[in-house]
C-alpha cells in the first residue's frame, strides 16, 4: 500500500493539477496546494480484529476435525490453540497487505478522525499557516480511506462557509468514485480559486509561496 499516492495520478494528471493551481492562484491572493497521501494511518487494531475474526472459527472448525484424524481427541486444547495461533498469524499479515480487506474492520468514525487529524498535521508540516495573508488552504486526498479534507487558514474560514467546503469535498470524492480523480481534482481548484478570488482579490506583488501539488513518498 505504499504506492497508492505514487499510483493515484498519471504524470500527466499531475501536470493538469499542477497547471489547475497555478491558474487558480492567478486570480486570488490565497494558496492552495493539494497533496496526495497513501493512508492517514497504519490502523493496526484492524489488523488484530480483522485476524482474530477469522483465526477463531477457523480454530474451531479445524480442531475437532483434524484431532479425530489424528487419534488425539476432537477437545485437544493444544491442538485448538495452535490451529489459533498459525491462523491468527495467516490472516493478521494478508489482512495488513490487504487494503478493502483491512478496511473492513475500520469504523467511519475511526477514519474520519484520523484523516482530519493528518490533514491538520500536513497543514503545519507544508507551511501552509505561515502564508503572508493567513490564505492557505490544503486539499489533501487519503487513498486508502477513499477521503478527502479541506482545511483552510482562519483568514479563509473567517468569510468561506463549511458547506461551501462540503461541496468541494463531495465534488472530489465522486469524480474519484467514477475513476476521473484529475478531473474531479481540476474543478474542485477551480471552485477554490472563484470563493477565493472574491475575498481575497491577487495582489501586484503577489508571489507563490508553497508548492501547488504534493504526492507522498
């Protein structure tokens, strides 16, 4: 699952992203860098959850079959316990490489937080609040939640709503459903750079202050 940010966009995808930004950000004071991360977080728990879910009836199933095969008894505690134990390994590693598989196990809330709290972390990681106007805005994309979260500076937040967000989130979140994510992402700049533009008209000495697209490695 490494390489679902490197895997995300084609290099010509990022070039009409990166061409997006630099287009929108010609026309407002605001920046806007969109940044694309493998996962939001390593949810180890999954892992743990999802094994147990599948080494325990397994454990059970095989136990008295194979002990009545083997002349031990179909109660061998031992027997149990070891079917439990090379099981829980089994899946425990399948399940970690396995990423609609590990997902499985990984609450809405779980991942709803943990995205937000990288986007936060990114936020200040780039730079994006030391920007001269207090107008950055992030976009980061989390491929393994299929999420994606807007985070913008208390100069932005102060005159853009929520829900004008909300529809840029959902603008991205569906393009990449119908597998057009370079599309999707394309408008979505656009959409920023018009609220943009209106609060925070481009300046003469205006200059690009961050980088327009970050693909983790």
């Amino acid at each position: 699952m490494k390489d679902l940010a490197q895997n995300f966009l084609t290099d010509d995808e990022r070039s009409r992203v990166e061409d997006a930004v630099k287009a929108a950000e010609k026309l407002t004071a605001g920046e806007i860098v969109v940044m694309i991360i493998s996962r939001s977080y390593q949810y180890p728990l999954a892992n743990v959850i999802g094994a147990a879910s599948f080494a325990l009836p397994l454990a059970l199933i095989s136990t008295p079959l194979t002990g009545s095969w083997l002349w031990i008894g179909a109660q061998n505690m031992w027997l149990f316990l070891g079917f439990l134990t090379v099981f829980f390994i089994l899946f425990h590693e399948i399940i970690k490489r396995t990423g609609w598989l590990k997902r499985l196990f990984i609450s809405q809330r779980e991942i709803d937080d943990e995205v937000e709290e990288a986007a936060v972390t990114q936020f200040f990681d780039q730079g994006l609040y030391r920007t001269r106007d207090e107008t950055g805005v992030l976009v980061l994309i989390s491929v393994f939640e299929r999420k994606v979260w807007i985070l913008a500076d208390q100069g932005i937040n102060a005159r853009v709503q929520q829900n004008q967000w909300d529809d840029i989130v959902f603008m991205i979140t569906e393009g990449i459903k119908q597998q057009r994510p370079a599309d999707a992402i394309c408008a979505a700049v656009e959409k920023i750079g018009d609220l943009l533009k209106t609060h925070f008209p481009v300046k003469p000495n205006d200059t690009d202050e961050l980088k327009n697209l970050i693909i983790e490695t």
